[in-house]
C-alpha cells in the first residue's frame, strides 16, 4: 500500500515540476526561441545520459516509424515555441491555461487517428470550454488576445503530438526511444532556424548564470528525469490515472503564478471564473472517463463470470 502512495505522491511531484515550466517562460530572460533551443539541447543531451545509464531503447529500426517521429518532434517544437511565446506576450496562467485545452481538441482527434467512437458529451464539454475562454477575455488587450490565440495554438500541437505519440506506443515503439528521436528532431529545426535568423553567433552563449541555472532546471529536471519518473508511474499507477492527475497542472500553475510572479495583480476576477469554468470542465470530463471505465470494466467482469 505503502509503495502505491510512494507513486501518487511521485506522480504530483511531477505534475507540480511540469507546473513550473510556465513560470520559467518568466523568470528565464531570453527570448522564447532560444529557451526552447536549450531546453531541447539540455533535454537531449541529459536524455542521452540517461537511457543509456538506465539501458532503455534508444532505436526505431523500422524506417516508416522514424520518419513519423521525426515529424512529431517538429510539432513539439511548433508545441513549446508557441507556448513560451504566449507566456512572453502575456502571463504563465493565460499560457497554462489555454495548455488545459488540449484534453479537449483530443475528443476529435482520437477518431480520426486511432479509429475511435466521437463523443458528442466530449464536444458539449468544448462548447463550455470555449464560453469559459470567452469569459476569460472580457477585458483583454490586443497583445493578450494575440497571447491566448498563440497559447490555443500551442495546445492544438500538443493535442496533435499527444494523440501521434499514442498512436506510435500501441504500434510498439518505445516511448523512450519516441522522446529522444522527438527531442533530437527539434534541436536540429530549430538549431537551421536560429542559424537563418543569424542568431548562431557567441551572443546565443552570453547568458546570465541565473538563466543558466533554470536552464539547467528546465532541461534536466522538468524534462528528462520527469520524463524517466513518468515512464515507471504510468507502468506501477496506470497510463489512465496518470493523464487524470496531469488534468491538475493548470491549477499549481496557477498558484505558482501568484505566489511567484504576483499575477493576481495583473488578472482580473473575469480570468478566475474563466478558468475555474475550464479547469472544471477538464478535471470533470477525466473524472467522468474514470467512471465510465469503471463501468465498462465491471461489466466485462461480469459478462465473463456469466459465461
């Protein structure tokens, strides 16, 4: 009992780790392009690291399977230059907030990729998010409405990555090997795109030893190890409970925020009951798919006790 309250308390930790990514987007000082560029530099290398310590599966032989990888981890990059950009333009809680959004463009995407039923409940629950997003911004400016529509950006490209990624696990590649080749694969785009933009220069390296240190964080601690921990959660608690408790990021975002940051002096009640609209909908819908395969389960139990 003791060992599964060890993997909850594991799992949270993470979640509140995944949390504080947003509030760097405000304590690092570099423009988000080149946070995202070391984010994926620190990630790869540490990755590198640590699977081959760890002895996990690093290859994707079959050629198909790289090549969608590969693709994936350009949409990862589109994923974590939007939401940095998103957080420069206007706070951590708008960027996370518009983030909770991507359980829901998944209820239309997981038909048309992975062949299943759609949910007209998970849609009518969109339709509230998007009420809850409008409430949100009843007083905001231009640059935070440029803000929240880059922020949905950013959630639709990890919806996208999210449901790929899935796609590829159930075909069999290892998420380890998933991860590396993504984090790879974005280093490079954006390494061409920092080097187009002359920005491969000794000015790129000219960072304080403070961003150097939440880089360092960034890279190592919100990215590779979460990602280890993740791999040995999701196999001792369940992929399902995992994606339910992730559900909570916006909120210890949120906190963060105005613990850190002091954006409660910056939002409006209008922002607050917005995304309370939100960040209800998302927890109620991971709740209620709790339930339901609860049910499901119960039932299949007892079909074959029948039989």
């Amino acid at each position: 009992m003791f060992a599964k309250y060890k993997y909850y308390i594991l799992l949270h930790s993470i979640i509140f780790i995944w949390g504080f990514t947003g509030i760097l987007g405000k304590l690092i000082d570099l423009p988000p392009l080149n946070i995202v560029w070391y984010r994926f530099l620190i990630a790869f290398v540490s990755l590198m690291i640590g699977l081959k310590f760890l002895n996990l599966p690093t290859k994707i032989p079959n050629k198909k399977q790289l090549l969608a990888t590969l693709l994936i981890g350009v949409i990862v990059a589109a994923h974590w230059v939007t939401f940095y950009k998103s957080i420069d333009l206007s706070t951590a809680s708008l960027a996370v907030l518009c983030l909770s959004t991507t359980t829901l463009h998944v209820t239309w995407l997981e038909p048309l990729v992975m062949k299943k039923k759609f949910s007209w409940f998970e849609f009518g629950l969109g339709a509230i998010v998007i009420y809850g997003i409008f409430v949100v911004s009843k007083k905001f400016t231009n640059e935070d409405f440029l803000a929240l529509g880059i922020g949905l950006t950013s959630a639709l490209c990890a919806a996208f990555f999210s449901v790929f990624n899935a796609r590829l696990a159930k075909d069999g590649v290892p998420s380890s090997a998933i991860t590396l080749h993504e984090m790879g694969t974005g280093l490079l785009l954006l390494t061409v795109v920092l080097f187009f933009d002359d920005q491969i220069n000794a000015h790129l390296f000219q960072i304080t030893w403070e961003d150097f240190g939440w880089l360092l964080f960034l890279g190592i601690v919100c990215t590779s190890i979460a990602f280890l921990v993740t791999i040995d959660v999701v196999k001792k608690l369940g992929a399902f409970t995992v994606s339910l408790s992730i559900n909570l990021e916006p909120v210890y975002t949120i906190i963060l925020a105005i613990l850190i940051l002091k954006e409660n002096q910056k939002l409006d009640v209008n922002f607050y009951i917005g995304a309370g609209i939100i960040i209800a909908v998302v927890l109620g819908n991971g709740i209620f798919k709790y339930y339901r395969s609860k049910q499901t389960d119960a039932k299949i139990l007892q079909s074959e006790k029948d039989h």
